[in-house]
C-alpha cells in the first residue's frame, strides 16, 4: 500500500471565500511548489455593517505564500467572481486568465484602479488549456446570466478536478451555443478526482428556464402596456436580459435608454466586443427623453434589489435628476431579491406604487443557476470521486450533498467545506488536514480593512445608543476644576424636553470628579473611566439605555 501511496502526491483544494454564503468566491488549489486561484469576488455588506460598501476576502494565505501563485483564472464577469480583483492584486499581483467578456469587464475594473499597466492578462479560448506551474486549466463552455461563462478543467499531477463556475443548462441561449456536454462527458470517460459545483438553486427541484423565455414575456407585457412608459430594473451583469428588453422595445417601436453607472459601463463593453447587438437608432441618451412621448420609450436601469443608491431607488424617492415616476408608467422587476434584500426590495415597489406606477414582478425572471436535474446531469456526466460542493449557504451546500449521494458517491467523499478549509486529496484518500487564515476584509470609502469588528461594534453602538461627550477644563498641577463638566448629547435623548435629565447626570459627573481630584487621582485615564463608569450606571438605572461616553479633559495653566 505504502508503494502505491507514493504514486501520487496530493493536490489541496483551499476555499478562501464563497462557502457559507452567497458571493465573495474565491478558492485556491495547490501543489507542491503551484498556487492557482480560482475566482476573486466580492459580497455585499450585510444590514449590520454600518456605512461598509464592499466585503472582500482576506487573502493572508496567498500573502504569505507569494511566490507560488501562478495566476488568477476567473469563470466569468459577475461582482461576486470579478469584484475583489483590483483589491486583492494590490496585495497579491499575478496574471489573470479568462474569456473575451469576462476580461472586458476586468480591464474596466483595472483601469478605474489604475492598475491596467500593471497586472498581465490574457484571454482564453473554449478548448484552449493554459499552464500554471504543475496545473494545467482548460475553459469549458457553460451557460449563465452573463455571456462567457466557463467551467474550469484543472488538471494535476493527483488527478482532474471540475471547477463548474455558476452555470446552467441552457439549450436555447441568447447569445453563444449551449453548455458543452459533451467535454463533460468526455473528461468523465478519463476520470474525474472531484467535482466542486455551483450549489446555489440545489434545493430547486426540476430544472432551470431557458434565458429566452423571458424574452417572450417581456413581448406580452409590451404589447400590454403599449400607452405607457416601461422602466426596466435588472442586474447590470445581466448583457443576455437587456438584449432581450432591447429586442422587445426594438420590436415595438421604441427608444431605449440605458440608466446606472454600473449598467452604462457593462452594456459599453459588451457592446464594444460584440457580445450585444443594438439595431441603429434604437439608443438614445437620457438626455433625449423630452424629445419623445411616453409611449416610444423604454428605460433600462439599477436597482432591482433596492439598493438605496441605484437608479431606480432614487426615482422611487424622487431624487433622480433626470426621471420623475409618474401615475402611467409600467415598471418591470426583472430579478428576484437576493436572500437579505426582501426588505429593500418590498421599500422600493411599496414607494413606486404609491407614485401610481403599475408594477410587475412575477415571470419576468429566470435564475441563471443550475437547479436539481441539471446538478444530476453533471454528475452523471463526470462521475467524480469526491463532491466538494460550492458557491451557497450551508443549506445550499447541504441540499447538493444529499444529491450527490443520492446518485450513489460515497458519503465519507462528500465534502462540505468552511473557507480556510484545506483539503488535501489524491485518487487513494481525501481528508481536511488543515485550517488556513480567511475572512472578511471590509471597504469603506477609500479605505481597506481599516474599519474592523471594534469599529463596527462602535458604529452599531452609535447608531442604537447614541452618544454623550463630557467636556470639562482642569487647572494644570492643582487638577482644580475650572469649568464644566458640560454635557453635549447626540442620537440619545432630544436635549429640549429631558433638562432634568441632563441636570441630575451634570451633578453625576460633578460627584465622580470630586470624588476623584479628593482621593488625590491625577491619571485623566482613571478619572475618565471613573466619569464613564458612573454616568453609565446612572443612565442605564433611569433610562434602561447604554450611549457611548466620550469625556474629554482640557487642561489650563494656573494664573
């Protein structure tokens, strides 16, 4: 057994983000002296990071393991799998290989960030294999909500691993031929060390709609509000289903009008690599608009998971410089929320109704994910070894394991993973050896990982408590008491009708300070701590409430 152990060394699968969740993908494969890095993407902030506009990996690992990271490959041009790249190449600068659009996308990221000159890329091919140190990846052809979408073969010295990126089975796709089967099939035949596939529709029964179906409901629902203006909201990333909004509105004689940053700069560079084709004079500027009447325009915009900034938000509120909602306009949801966005979602469409706007949100979206039958068909086709199921929340995961062994592998060969995991394999064993650095780095502004759990405790504080400053001046040496203390409240109790309140917590502070300056404390810390301590206790006996206290000491020269 040793002899034959020997044979193989052992490949790691790492995933530093993208499990446990949806969005924030990343995983790396190593072997011996190669690190491949699949993915780099963002999340977005959950409710309770308070003022963060991004989460991205923290890539440590790949860090402190520099010199052995070949390249980035990326299966397609989603935030979730692109959006971490202008971050992360700061810290960790390698190639990047992916598709024709997919690298459109990522060059508009790079020149935004200044980094264009700096970071090598190339395009890859369907069919065409690159080679990273031991690896060698091949780009498989899949389909999905965005053009060029690929799975990744990943060949290694231990064997074949199937990355599948987010994919569906689309037989009849907007743009491109469908997924290509029979690749599958035949890196199946050759045999298949492990399978990470996309888990997030694994508990869907059934299989996934064809892209064009909404296009054949975008047609109805226009030749059904034929007098009215129509806004449009979707994903940006979404080229296939703003082609379909355009063939529509090209068919029914209107203009279209292409609304939000984040889709101006996708449809430009899809537009200009020929990934959508816009009939001539279909597209108009927002600026045009006056010139046409209600029923010859379509708007096509942001916003569709009531992001407080995106376009259609903003036109909720009336806030948009350029679009009022008036009580005539049809307005077209064309996404479903993600998990954690109802809310939001629920705000914007209440807010558009009140305006007297017809909203439609049903049928109007199709997932761009696998669902049950098309999860099977790609077991069935690739008879993997090990399941490592990717790319959802644990129930995500969980759902894609019970389908894994339901098609008979092994249940000890599934793998449900946490990011920091290294499992470490070959065709004779797989085990979880280790646990790496991960988690996540939050952006604020311009800065990086500057904002921690401490600083977002404080936020959470605030924005809850409110905030209480105690100013007060000391006479240098003699520590007598000058002036104050006064108390200046924020976001804790409106000053005008709690006087009281503030008078007997002046005398608080007046009894902690004298108490302290008697018993001979000079330390501003202790006599800080002290003033907190007490003010705190006395706030939370009268009002069951914990602001923050912030004391602030001057001190002043004796005369």
């Amino acid at each position: 057994m040793s002899l034959k152990q020997s044979e193989y060394g052992k490949v790691k699968i790492i995933p530093l983000g993208g499990l446990e969740q949806i969005g924030m993908n990343m995983t790396a494969f190593e072997y011996e002296d190669s690190i491949i890095v699949v993915d780099c993407g963002l999340s977005f902030p959950s409710d309770d990071m308070l003022g963060i506009d991004l989460v991205i990996p923290d890539v440590t690992y790949l860090k402190d393991n520099i010199d052995k990271v070949k390249g980035f490959i990326i299966t397609h041009g989603h935030e979730d799998h692109i959006g971490a790249l202008p971050y992360v190449l700061k810290e960790v600068s390698a190639p990047i290989y992916a598709t024709k659009l997919t690298l459109g996308l990522i060059d508009h990221k790079l020149e935004e960030h200044g980094l264009i000159k700096s970071v090598k890329r190339k395009i890859v091919k369907y069919g065409q294999s690159i080679n990273l140190g031991c690896f060698r990846v091949e780009f498989i052809r899949t389909n999905h909500s965005i053009a060029d979408a690929a799975a990744l073969a990943i060949f290694s010295p231990a064997g074949t691993i199937v990355h599948t990126g987010d994919f569906k089975v689309d037989y009849t796709p907007v743009f491109g031929d469908m997924i290509d089967l029979q690749r599958f099939g035949e890196i199946g035949k050759k045999g298949v060390l492990a399978l990470l596939c996309d888990s997030t529709n694994a508990l869907r029964p059934g299989f996934t709609m064809s892209e064009r179906t909404v296009g054949k409901t975008f047609d109805t629902i226009f030749s059904e509000n034929s007098k009215s203006r129509i806004i449009v909201a979707t994903f940006a990333s979404n080229v296939d289903r703003v082609q379909q909004i355009i063939n529509s509105a090209h068919k029914f004689g209107r203009k279209v009008i292409i609304e939000g940053r984040s889709m101006v700069n996708v449809i430009g560079t899809a537009s200009e690599l020929g990934y959508i084709k816009i009939p001539e004079n279909t597209l108009i500027d927002i600026e045009q608009m006056k010139n046409y009447t209600d029923d010859q325009i379509v708007l096509i915009t942001t916003g569709s998971q009531g992001e407080s900034m995106a376009a259609l938000s903003r036109m909720a509120l009336s806030i948009h410089k350029k679009v009022t909602i008036k009580p005539n306009d049809t307005i077209i949801f064309s996404s479903t929320p993600i998990p954690g966005n109802e809310k939001a979602v629920s705000k914007v469409i209440n807010e558009l109704s009140m305006k007297g706007a017809n909203v439609i949100f049903q049928d109007t979206h199709v997932s761009g994910h696998a669902c049950q039958e098309e999860i099977k068909l790609i077991y069935s086709l690739l008879k993997p070894k090990y399941a490592v199921p990717v790319h959802g929340e644990f129930r995500h995961l969980k759902a894609q394991a019970s389908i894994a062994e339901s098609l008979g592998i092994d249940k000890e060969n599934i793998f449900i993973l946490s990011s920091g995991d290294v499992l470490e394999m070959n065709p004779e064993s797989a085990e979880v050896v280790d646990k790496v650095q991960t988690g996540s780095i939050l952006v604020d502004g311009l800065g990086v990982g500057d904002v921690g759990n401490i600083v977002l405790r404080d936020r959470q504080n605030l924005s809850e408590n409110g905030i209480i400053i105690v100013a007060l001046t000391l006479e240098k040496y003699s520590n007598q008491l000058l002036a104050g203390p006064d108390i200046v409240s924020r976001g804790f109790v409106y000053v005008r009708e709690s006087e009281n309140l503030m008078d007997e917590a002046r005398e608080v502070v007046q009894d902690a300070i004298e108490d302290c300056l008697y018993r001979n404390i000079s330390d501003w810390g202790k006599i800080k701590n002290v003033i907190r301590e007490s003010l705190s206790d006395y706030l939370w006996k009268k009002m069951k409430r914990s602001p923050m206290i912030l004391p602030i000491i001057m001190e002043v020269s004796g005369y």
